[in-house]
C-alpha cells in the first residue's frame, strides 16, 4: 500500500478539535502465532488447530487508522489491508472537515467509491465510526460512555468463548470447569463438523460431559453456520437437554432453514446478529421473529451509534444483547451505557482476544470474569505503533 495525499478544503469556520483535518492509516505486526501465554493450563491443554495467530490474512495483515484533528487524533485498531482500502478510496477524502462530535452525520459525508454494502464495507464505515467517537472522546475529555449518555455500570460480566478450543479433547472438561470457577459470566462452545457428523449421540455425549463440567453455569453452543437443515434439526432436542442458555448460527440466520428450526419449537433459545452487516438485514432479523437472542459486532455492524439503535430496538422487542468480542473496547462502551438487562454480558475470545490486546500499551484483562468499562477519554489506548511513517495519508488544506 503506498502513501496517498488528497487536498480538499477544510469546513470553513469550524475550529472546534473534533473536527478531521487529516486520515491516516499505520501498519501493525502482525498478531502473533500460537497461543497467549497468559493462558491458563487447563485451557491452553485443549486448544485445537490451527492455532490462533496468522490463520487469518487479517491478522497478518493489518493496521491501525488515524483521524487527525486539531492536536488530538481518534484511533481505530486492528483493521484488515482490504478495509483500509475501502477508506482510502471510498471515504477518507470525504471525511475531511466531518465534524466527529456529529457521528450521525458521517453517513451523509460524500463518498468516491462504489463499496456500500457487504462484509468489507461496513468494515470500513465502522472503523471510520469507531474513530470518530474515539476522536470526539478524546477531543472533548469525556469517556465514550459519557458521550453516550453516561456509564451506567463500571464493569461488565464477561462470558467466555471456547472457540479456539476443541470439545472433544480430553482436557476440555477441566477447560469448562475452569471457566466456570474463573466467575466467568458463561462459557460458549464450537459445534466442529466433525462432531455434528458424528451424530446427535456423539454430540450429546461430547457436550454432556461439558455441561457436567460447567456445574451451575451458563452453556452456550456455536455451530458457526455448519449444520445442514437435518443435522441441525436432529440436534435441537439434544441442546434442550443440555439446558443451553443459546445456541448460535446452527444455519445462515435468515435462511429457509433456520426458520424451520424456529418453527420447532423445541424451546432453545437462537441467537445471531453479528454477521448481520446491512441494516437492513438487521432490520429482518429483529423484526421479522427470527431471533430470540441479538448479537452485534460495533466493528462489522456500522459502528457504535447503529449498535446502540439495535441494542435498543432488541431490548424493545423483549431480546437481550450480547455484543460479539472482535471489537472489544467499542462492546464495552456500548454495554457500560446499557442496564445488564439489555446487554447481560460481552464476549471474552480465551484465545483470541489476548493477543488482539496485544496491540495496546494497556491491555484489557478479565478480573473474576469481570470486564472494566474505560471511564477516561477514548475508546481504548492509542496502539503501539512499530513505524514511524503512515501507509496513507489524505489531508486538508
């Protein structure tokens, strides 16, 4: 990616320093291979493969952005090369002179591009989102839970996810009972294919041996979208004798199958939203009956403004939210503004998000499964950053 400068005049008599004078995009290493070393035995024992770390071309490749106002900058990090893309061609010109106190008002800057919809899009209006009220945060001396309206709670439950993590292992029981005595809020488990091959047998006594493991607490399960219509309805009858708090994307949210499944009525409850990128696919799903259980990722949702419409639109309809972790600080500050009733918990990746963290001088840590929510100005640190020169750059006169 090479250097990019644009000129475009700055918003004529505005001086206030939330205004952007500049956009900026800094390459990060990328995340590192393996698991983090602060895990605990018992979990790292039933890690499976491959391990977490470079799997992912965005996190090998990957960057922090930059808006710069008048001597304070908002931040927005890690972001994927493709994102960054997006913004340099579609939106970084037009933000320049956006005041980012107005986040309502991004929507309406002028944009060069075609990318509106879809995954990488929405991507890149989040990170640009999620900058702005960073920027506004810091410009302004307020917490991003402040600008919201106010923190309602200081710290916030953590549930953890053992996605990184195999089932089957024969460390996995000790796995959830160390979750479970970690005071972790719940624990989420993958439904590998392998396993749903296997059969609902397989699966119940795969499962049954966790759930014993978990004691008193709560049980969730991912099948990530894997389950053919037949696999996942054969396994609804094994999920509700687990007694599981949710279960998540047995099929596409939406599709014709997963509304077979909600016609089951099998009483397990279905949760989905964080893949739901377009608002109006969000709109359906929260609408349309098709949810019990409302997921929202601040980063891939449109950003922090949407999140809280969707959270607030769930809550009205009776749903709880329960933000997806991939955007860690941007959760916290939507669950610090919202009642536990609203958003009981926020998503803690055991294998993931330790190494996400890894980017700030001060990494977010669990403390007996419970999460801080920032008080002081910005969504979260300013990221290390290893270079001292920005991939892009576009600014204002």
């Amino acid at each position: 990616m090479t250097t990019l400068t644009v000129r475009a005049p700055a918003q004529a008599g505005v001086a206030t320093k939330t205004v952007v004078r500049a956009v900026r995009a800094w390459q990060l290493p990328p995340q590192p291979a393996g698991l983090p070393p602060e895990l605990p035995e018992q979990v790292a024992a039933a890690a499976g493969e491959p391990p977490a770390g470079p799997a992912w071309a965005e996190h090998r490749t990957r960057f922090a952005i930059e808006l710069v106002g008048d001597g304070v900058s908002g931040w927005q990090a890690p972001v994927a090369e493709t994102v960054v893309q997006i913004i340099a061609d579609d939106l970084a010109a037009g933000l320049i002179g956006h005041d980012a106190a107005a986040p309502r008002r991004l929507t309406y800057r002028p944009k060069a591009g075609r990318h509106r919809n879809g995954t990488h899009a929405r991507q890149a209006a989040s990170a640009v989102e999620l900058a702005c009220w960073d920027l506004a945060s810091r410009a302004t001396g307020l917490s991003v839970t402040g600008l919201l309206g106010g923190t309602i709670r200081p710290k916030v439950p953590a549930y953890a996810s053992a996605l990184g993590l195999d089932p089957s292992h024969a460390s996995a029981p000790e796995a959830a009972a160390w979750i479970t005595a970690a005071g972790f809020w719940g624990q989420k488990w993958p439904l590998p294919k392998p396993l749903i091959l296997a059969g609902p047998r397989a699966v119940a006594k795969t499962l049954g041996r966790l759930r014993e493991a978990a004691g008193e607490g709560r049980f969730m399960v991912d099948a990530l979208g894997r389950c053919r219509l037949d696999e996942a309805m054969q396994l609804l009858p094994v999920l509700a004798d687990l007694q599981v708090t949710f279960a998540e994307e047995l099929l596409p949210p939406g599709s014709f199958g997963w509304h077979r499944l909600r016609a089951a009525g099998t009483g397990v409850p279905l949760a989905a939203g964080e893949h739901a990128v377009d608002e109006a696919e969000q709109t359906r799903l929260l609408t349309g009956e098709a949810v019990d259980v409302w997921q929202v990722d601040p980063g891939w949702s449109g950003g922090l403004a949407r999140s809280l419409h969707t959270t607030e639109t769930a809550a009205d309809l009776g749903m709880a939210t329960f933000p997806h972790g991939d955007r860690l600080p941007a959760a916290l500050a939507l669950a610090g503004a919202c009642c536990r009733d609203k958003i009981p918990a926020v998503e803690w990746h055991l294998t993931l998000e330790p190494l996400r963290q890894q980017i700030y001088p001060a990494p977010v840590r669990v403390e007996d499964g419970m999460l801080s929510v920032r008080t002081v100005p910005g969504l979260a640190e300013a990221p290390t950053l290893p270079v001292k020169t920005a991939v892009l750059e576009v600014t204002g006169s």
